[in-house]
C-alpha cells in the first residue's frame, strides 16, 4: 500500500523591532535546533505542537512520517539575515532531499521579523510552496500573538491559533492541525478559509483567556465552531512590538461553507473591535507594587511581575528597577529571578558555593532600563541549568539555561541564569534548590505564561510599570512600518463590513 508522506517541520520566533538583541543562529542552537530523526527525541512526549503532530501521525497505518527541521529561539530582537538564510535554507534543503510529500506540517510563531524581512513566515511559505507544488496540503499552527497576513491564507487555508494563554494548548493544536490535514489527504475535503484584520494592535498584557476581553472572544470562537460548516475559529490577538506593515489583531475561520465562513469571521471581528478598549491596563510603579506587596497578609506568595523585561515578549532578562528596590528593602524571606547575568555566573563559580562575591548585577544589555546594581553576595549554589518543565506550559519540554547560580543578597535571595528566559516554570527555580512557594514575594522576569504553573501556588499577582523593551506603553516606540491609523495609537472609526447579516449583538 502507498503511504501518505507527511512532512513536520517548525520554524518559531517572535521577533521585537526595538530590541537591542538581534537574534543570530546561536540563539536558535541554545533553544532547540534538531533535524531529521533528532526531532523525534526532542518532541515525542512533550506538550508542544510537534508533539500533537507525532501523537496524530504515529497512529495512521498508511502515513510515513517525515521529520525535517525543528528550529526555535527565544523571543528577542529581529532574526539576523543570516540566521533566517541559513534555517530557511536548511528547511528547503531538507524538503528538496525528502523527496515526494503528500502533506506537510507546520509550526510556526507569526510574529517573526527578520532584518531584511517584514513576513518571513509568509516568504518562507512561498518558497516552500514553490518546491512542493500548489496541491500539497500545508497545515500549520500558529501562536495567539501572531500578526497574520492576507498573503499567508493564500498559501493555505489551515492555520490552527493557539486558544489559550498563557499557551497550554500547543499540542491540541498540532492535533487539530494534524487532523485536518489526513482529512484533506483522505476523504478529499475542501476547506475554506476567511480572514478578517482589523486595524488595531492591543497591548497583550491583558490577553490571558481565563478572564476579560480575550476570554469573551475565544468563548465566541468556541460557540462558532459547534455551528454547522464552521470547523475552526482563531482570533489573534497580534505582537505590538512589531514594527510591520501586517501587525495587529485578527480573526481567521477555517469553514466547510465559505460563505458561512464569511459571516462568521466578519461577527467576531465585530466583536473583537467593541471589546478593544478592555485590553488596556494602568500598572502600578515598581514602588507602588512593592509596597501593595508589602500591605498582603497571604500566606502564599505574592508575585510582582516585572512585565516590561518579561524575556518571552523580548525582554533582556537584565533591566534592573524592580531589582534595585527588592535589594534596597532587604525583605525578609524574598526571591527575584531569573537574572540574565553570565558574566556574574562565572565570577560565582570562581569563587565557589559558600562564598562571598562583589558582583555588579544586571543592566548590562539595556543600561538605559537601569544600571547595574553593585551587591555583595553569598554564593549559595551553583548548577549547569538544565531542568524539564513540570507545568503545563511546554510540559516535560528540556530547557537549559547555559548554567545558573543562587545567590543570597542580605534577605534576599536571586537566581542568575546563563540566558534570558521567562520564569514560566518552578523547576528553573527548584532545579537549583530554590522553593518559590516558600517564600514571601517573588521578584519574577514574566508576564502571563508563568501562571499556568504559578497559579496553584502563588498568592496575588502584581504587574508592575517598569522600564523595558517589552513596556506595556505602546506609545514609548518610535513605529516607522506600521499601517496607520492604527489603535490604540491613533483613536479611528471603523466598522466590520458585515454583508447580509445581522449586526453582531455587543
């Protein structure tokens, strides 16, 4: 019997225009960078879209799975030229000596930008298509904060937005995706796709989806699919520090009925676009958050998030506010992290765990966000940095910090790693020594993602105003290729063409 040739493959960056940190091929090889068979050891058994494809294809008989390329890197600056030329060069490579494919799919982010690039995933996509042909089915998978354009849809009707976020559906999303596709390959179904962009581009601090706006328009989302002809419904809510012409927020429906598709994607723009003014948030000052902190009898954890160098939305991992104030008030029973800080790794490890150590902490890839801040520490433990991740976000994935170190800062107690990472997960902490439930405020370098696993254990959450790449003032960014007007930049009229139907009732 012929076997269906499936491809995977997963391209993932979410690039900030106004980042100092470029983002080179390094970046990629320190996150994840397999090709070929080694996809299999990274991703079988992980929660992640790769492992939703795995789970799907593994158990059709007549499939071959065809593992290709597998690269992913922090969000950060824009990708380098030539880490995109090399990663995309290895991804047609690795196509062109597959040989015949009857399917392919895809992780992406849909928020990368490369130097010379404003739409790599859609130029990525052409290409791919020019080496496959147009009768191949592509399938991909998409973050919630991708800024989707019309050319993208052209390429493929399927594309699967995450749901949730913090994002713990990755892999149900890979099986939608995966689903999808075997059902085009099988049973020949035609799929539609209607798109709908809408022209604003809502801060994500207020984004999550278990409660507000976001909420109210993926429970939408969900109600449209349980409709006849309607087979999925993403919203996307766009990354706003992506100075592109295709920024912002949309909605895609994936239909058996294309007009019914139409109407559908035109009501939940509708709605999205009355809902907007629901994603903007005044935050505390880092003062202000501490002294709230400070006010909370809980004999859980409070958290303060340092939001605006959150690594996840770009951020350095080093900018130094919320630091500088923590180690100031010298509170009891306290723990900040993780500090992007090589440099004061290797001075700890030079004079090992139990000793003393002068170290000029954070503030030195973005001096302007704060200076660093000058302690004596004790060195209380020292690791190579490599854990799992025990909570839902990217579940059981490997993660490795390039080495970490704990130090003890008179009350206080700060975890520096080897690499900006978002503290989404307990074990970065834990792996080390570190319990954060036992302590009375954590100092956190995140923003939502950190509550999927945080949230049983942690008592109220703060965000705090800092300065950083990633501020949640939208207006601190000196935009050059975005279309204008634009909300919440510019305050526009605009109504969602809806042809035929009933207005959408707000």
């Amino acid at each position: 019997m012929r076997k269906h040739r499936i491809g995977i493959a997963f391209f993932y960056h979410e690039s900030h225009s106004f980042s100092p940190m470029k983002t080179e091929i390094e970046q990629f090889r320190n996150e994840g960078y397999f090709i070929g068979d080694e996809i299999y050891d990274a991703y079988i058994g992980t929660k992640t879209e790769v492992g939703g494809f795995l789970d799907i294809l593994k158990q059709e008989e007549d499939v071959e799975i065809v593992p290709l390329l597998c690269a992913a890197a922090v969000p950060s600056g824009v990708v380098s030229t030539e880490a995109y030329s090399i990663i995309e060069e290895q991804m047609l490579q690795s196509i062109r000596e597959a040989g015949r494919l009857d399917g392919l799919l895809l992780a992406l982010h849909g928020a990368m930008v490369v130097e010379h690039l404003l739409d790599p995933e859609e130029h990525l996509l052409g290409k791919i298509r020019g080496l496959i042909g147009l009768n191949v089915p592509i399938a991909t998978t998409l973050d919630m904060h991708a800024n989707l354009s019309e050319k993208m849809i052209d390429y493929t009707p399927l594309h699967f937005g995450f749901k949730t976020y913090p994002h713990i559906d990755m892999y149900e999303q890979g099986i939608h995706g995966a689903i999808a596709l075997i059902k085009q390959l099988k049973e020949s179904v035609t799929y539609y796709a209607s798109f709908e962009k809408l022209p604003m581009m809502p801060p994500s601090i207020n984004m999550r989806t278990a409660e507000g706006p976001m909420h109210k328009m993926i429970e939408c989302a969900k109600q449209a699919e349980e409709e006849e002809g309607i087979y999925n419904v993403s919203v996307f809510g766009g990354f706003p520090y992506s100075d592109i012409p295709m920024v912002g927020a949309s909605v895609l429906v994936v239909s058996l009925d294309p007009q019914k598709g139409k109407e559908t994607a035109q009501k939940i723009a509708s709605l999205f676009w009355s809902v907007r003014e629901e994603f903007i948030m005044d935050l505390p000052s880092v003062k202000e958050g501490l002294d709230l902190a400070m006010s909370i009898e809980d004999d859980k954890p409070v958290v303060l998030a340092d939001i605006s160098d959150n690594p996840l939305s770009c951020g350095s991992g080093d900018t130094t506010e919320l630091l500088r104030e923590m180690v100031k008030m010298n509170i009891p029973n306290t723990l900040f992290g993780g500090l992007y800080d090589p440099e004061s790794i290797e001075a700890c490890r030079k004079k090992g765990a139990g000793n003393k150590v002068l170290l000029s902490l954070g503030g030195k890839v973005s001096p302007e966000f704060g200076e660093p801040v000058q302690v004596e520490a004790t060195v209380v433990a020292l690791s190579d940095g490599v854990f799992h991740n025990s909570g839902p976000f990217n579940q059981h994935l490997k993660v490795d910090l390039k080495g970490a170190a704990h130090i003890r800062v008179g009350e206080m107690d700060i975890l520096l790693i080897g690499r900006p990472m978002s503290a989404n997960d307990p074990e970065m902490f834990r792996h080390i020594g570190l319990e954060p439930q036992a302590k009375r405020i954590l100092g956190l370098k995140a923003k939502n993602h950190f509550r999927a696993a945080f949230e049983p254990i942690v008592g109220r959450i703060i965000y705090v105003d800092a300065p950083g790449v990633a501020s949640n003032r939208l207006t601190t960014f000196t935009y050059r290729h975005i279309p204008k007007p634009i909300w919440p930049l510019n305050d526009i009229q605009y109504e969602v063409e809806v042809r035929g139907t009933e207005k959408w009732k707000h």
